[in-house]
C-alpha cells in the first residue's frame, strides 16, 4: 500500500479537501469499516474449530471503496465515532453522490457499519 497514491486517487474521487471539515486540504484518509474491524472478522474467519461457522465479511486493509480522504485533525476525531456518527446526512448524501458514480456501495444505503462491511465484501470493484 502506498498512501500517496490511495489519497491522489481518493482526492479524485471526492475531491481536494476534507470530507468531514471541509475547509483543510485532505492530507490522510480514514477507514469507512474501521481497519481493527476489518482485521477481525478476517482473523476470526481463519480460525479453526469455531462453533459457528458463519463467515464474516472480508476486505483488503485498504480497499479503495472504503476509505475516505480527511485532514489529520479530523483523522484525531474519527478514532472514537463511526462515519455514521461523525458525518451529517448532508455531508454523507455529498459522498454518496460520488460513491455512486464510481460504482461505490453508497453509506446511507448501508446504514450502518456493520451492513457497509457485508456490502463492500459483496463487491470486486476494489484494487
Ligand atoms: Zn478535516
């Protein structure tokens, strides 16, 4: 993974700036499905002799489709929110709006983290 090239093609995608403050250039990006959530349900799924076999969702570290570019204050403000929780409906109608032009599953069709997990899983669109 190499962060300058994910956070040009992120700045392509949404634009120069921060998608949560909107006033800083986007320096850094953060994860839609947090990373430690994405590295558990893959850990969890290799795990042998569990009790309940029920697969988990599983995407790359840094698949393109979830990650979002912000400044690093905001990154600061993410650690303890979700996107669902940092975001207001206007500003994630505004990256919806980009999502679905690149095929994206879109945030407030998901609804929710864990719905966004299983909808990213679902697609192959990701690098
Ligand atoms: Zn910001």
């Amino acid at each position: 993974m190499n962060k300058a090239n994910l956070l040009s093609e992120l700045q392509s995608i949404y634009g120069a700036k921060c998608q949560v403050c909107n006033g800083e250039t986007a320096n850094t990006f953060i994860h839609l499905v947090p990373l430690k959530v994405v590295r558990y349900a893959r850990n969890l799924n290799k795990r042998k002799n569990r009790q309940y076999k029920r697969k988990l969702p599983e995407i790359p570290n840094y698949q393109i489709n979830n990650l979002l570019p912000v400044c690093a204050q905001c990154q600061v403000k993410q650690f303890n929110l979700d996107i669902y929780q940092l975001l207001s409906l206007q500003q994630l109608k505004i990256i919806d709006n980009q999502r679905q032009k690149h095929g994206y599953p879109e945030l407030l069709t998901a609804g929710n983290v864990r719905r966004l997990h299983k909808l990213l899983a679902n697609r192959n669109n990701y690098i």
